[in-house]
C-alpha cells in the first residue's frame, strides 16, 4: 500500500477524490488535512469530518491555514455551493479534528514513519509550502508530491492560471522549488475528465453512497449533470493508483507570482530555459478508462 497525506478543501471533487482513496485497497490515508480554498477552513475541515464518519474510518484530520501566505483568501462558493459540499445532509457526527495545527500533524506523521509519504495537495498549497520551509527535514522521507493544480494553458479563475495555483502562487512557488519529485496533475487533464449522465445515472444506484453523491452533484456547477461534472481533484488520485491512465512530461515548472497572469504555472516544455527539470506535468488523460475507473470505485465502495 502506498502511504499518503491528502490536504483538501471539500469542495465536491475533493469528496469524490477523498471517498475513493479513503476505500481504494492500494492506498493508505494516514492523515487528512485541510486549508482554506473553496470555502473557509472550518467548512473544509468539517465537511473532512463528515465523509470520514460518513464511511466508519479512523483516518485522523488536522486543520491547516485559514488563509494563503500573502495574500487575501478569493474563495469558490459559487461553484461548491455555501457549505461547500451542498445537496446532502450528512448525519451528525462526533468526529473531531487534532488539536494540533495541520503542518504540526503532517510533520509528525512523516518523521514518525518507516516508510517514505506521498503528499497529496488537492487544495491550495499554502499547508505544504509551510511545512516545507519549516520543517525542512521532511524532505527526506516524502517520496513524491502529486498535486492537483496548474494548467500549461488556459486557466479557470485569471485567464491562466487554475484556482488552487491561484488562491495562493507564492505556496505553489515554493513547493515547486522544493526538490522534492512533483506530479502535476492539472486543468490540461482534469477538465476534460467529466463525468456525464452515462455516469452520474450509474452511481445514483449505488445505495446510499450512490445517493450521497448524486445529491451533490445536483449542487455542483463545475459543469452540470447534462454537460459533464469535472473531477478535477479526483485525477490525482487515479494517477496514484494508474499512472498508466497519464501521459506525462519531465519539464520545469514555475509559478507567476503577481499580475494579470498571477497563480498561472509557466512550463518550459521545450526546455529552452532550464537544464533540469521540477516536474512531471500530465498531458492527456484516458477518459473513458477514468469514467469507468471513478464508477468502479465508487460500486466498491458498498
Ligand atoms: C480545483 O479547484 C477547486 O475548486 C477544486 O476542488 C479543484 O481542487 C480545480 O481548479
Ligand atoms: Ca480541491
């Protein structure tokens, strides 16, 4: 099993991404975290708190930062709905997070493990470019950052650039000259990786987790059940589990800081600029393996 920390904002997709890899039998959740994003940290780490009760596990959750490093939180309730996981009522649960800060909690976990962690950013990266710059020494024991973030084209928030790069570049710069080995798994493939109606009807059956997700894709505005739901957050996990499903290139990525491209992710494809690389950045996807790899998962689930 692969260990791994997922930092999060849920967020829809990222209920998607946690519901699978949570259950996914090559994967082992040691530590949710979460961070301001697509609603504010409390909703995050709530809703965190609500889906791990929700499948009966024990995973701990620690919460992060309640803003980016510099600049002021432009979070994405619009598409996520208030709570930012609308559409379902989750039952209560006594579930509470940590006392302890989430870089707190991510660097006990990865200095008290035998086995190297992947981290798994599925939100802003503010968290990790923390613990990064203070906690230097996690380095040697985290084997690989794959995030969901960037575009190498266009973007969804600014022209270029994609929301969890955007809420805050600064964190994304530093974790992208952090030295650790980087996946970049961004709009470029996750946002032709939709679910549509073929999908969405086939999960709706799968009892109660089917009807859980169904009620908030009904909430979910990322697309719209006719036209394809973007599981944008939920790519990084398949590439943890199929990496085959990818095609990806070494390249050098860095991250524009301010401007009317701010949080967008320059990528020296051709490598005219750079002698070494930071990243490998995702490129293509295969869709309907993914489609039916997210419905899959999801059935086992029950
Ligand atoms: C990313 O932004 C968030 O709204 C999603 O959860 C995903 O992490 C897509 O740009
Ligand atoms: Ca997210």
């Amino acid at each position: 099993k692969r260990a791994i920390i997922i930092d999060t904002d849920p967020g829809i997709d990222d209920a998607v991404a946690l519901s699978i890899a949570l259950n996914h039998p090559a994967l082992e959740v040691r530590l949710l975290t979460t961070v301001a994003g697509n609603v504010n940290v409390n909703k995050t780490t709530d809703n965190t708190l609500k889906l791990v009760a929700f499948f009966g596990k024990q995973v701990p959750v620690a919460k992060g930062c309640d803003k980016p490093l510099l600049i002021q939180l432009e979070d994405s309730a619009e598409i996520h709905g208030e709570s930012g996981m609308d559409g379902y009522d989750f039952p209560k649960t006594s579930l509470k997070a940590l006392d302890i800060h989430a870089v707190e909690a991510m660097k006990e976990c990865i200095l008290s493990s035998s086995e190297p962690i992947t981290l798994v950013p599925i939100a802003a990266l503010t968290n990790i470019a923390l613990l990064l710059s203070l906690y230097p020494e996690t380095k040697q024991n985290i084997q690989e950052i794959v995030m969901m973030g960037g575009s190498l084209s266009r973007g969804n928030t600014n022209t270029s650039a994609e929301f969890n790069t955007y809420v805050d570049p600064h964190a994304a710069q530093i974790v992208f000259q952090s030295g650790i080995p980087i996946v970049m798994v961004g709009l470029d493939v996750t946002s032709t990786a939709v679910l549509t109606k073929n999908e969405t009807e086939k999960i709706k059956e799968f009892g109660e987790v089917g009807n859980m997700f169904y009620s908030l894709f009904q909430h979910y505005r990322g697309g719209s059940l006719q036209t394809g739901l973007k599981m944008h957050d939920v790519c990084a996990i398949a590439y943890l589990t199929d990496p085959s499903l990818f095609t990806v290139q070494e390249t050098f990525v860095e991250v524009a800081l301010d401007g009317p491209a701010a949080g967008a992710t320059v990528a020296d494809l051709k490598m005219k600029y750079h002698d070494s690389t930071n990243a490998k950045v995702c490129l293509d996807i295969d869709i309907p393996e993914f489609q039916n790899w997210v419905v899959s998962n999801l059935q086992k689930i029950n």
